[in-house]
C-alpha cells in the first residue's frame, strides 16, 4: 500500500503558509490505482489542488528524516514539553506596571491643583 509523507521546504518571503512537496512511496505499480495517481499527475492538477509545490511518487521507500518520530521504550511517540522562564518577563512587566501607576498618579495630581 502506498505511503503518503510531507516534505516540508524553507519559507520564502512571500509564502502565506509553509511550501510543501507531497512525496508518494511504496507505489505498486501493477495496481489499477497508480493508473488513476498517474493520470492526475501528468493532467498536473494534483499538486495545485492541494497546495503543494509537487508531487513525487516512487516505487521504492523514501525515508524523510524530518519525518521521524521519536519513540520512548515502549514505542510510543515521545513527547518533549519545553517551559518557557517568565521571571524575567514577569520583572518587565513589574517594572512597566509601577511606571505607569506612577505616570497616572503624576497626572491626577498635576489636574488638582
């Protein structure tokens, strides 16, 4: 059975979502379905209908090493949590907070008198 995989590409400077091509592997060749994938390629619409910058079909197995999943013992997915350290965010904010608490109370006093 084929595999469908994503390749995704830099960014260009006028991209307004990630430019990707759409890599088919695992393709038999003897199948009636690559009759039907090799008509709407070479009728070249599938890669503008799906927004892709081209399709690429092979018969062999294509292995995309950004497209490896890292797995933990069992063989499950690994997932990483990244946190973020605010306590100097939370200083700024700190900072600006006091400064315009006292821009404020500057203000009310100057309109009193």
């Amino acid at each position: 059975m084929a595999r469908l995989q994503i390749l995704e590409l830099p960014e260009g400077a006028g991209d307004d979502r990630p430019p990707f091509v759409l890599v088919v592997d695992q393709v038999p060749v003897d199948e009636p379905g690559f009759e039907a994938l090799r008509r709407d390629l070479n009728e070249g619409d599938v890669a503008a209908r799906i927004g892709a910058r081209a399709v690429l079909v092979f018969e062999e197995t294509i292995d995309i090493p950004a497209n490896e999943v890292p797995v933990d013992p069992d063989g499950y997915p690994l997932k990483i949590r990244i946190e973020g350290d605010f306590q100097q965010f939370h200083e700024q904010v700190r900072e600006e907070v006091a400064k315009a608490q006292a821009e404020v109370a500057d203000a009310l006093r100057q309109g009193l008198r």
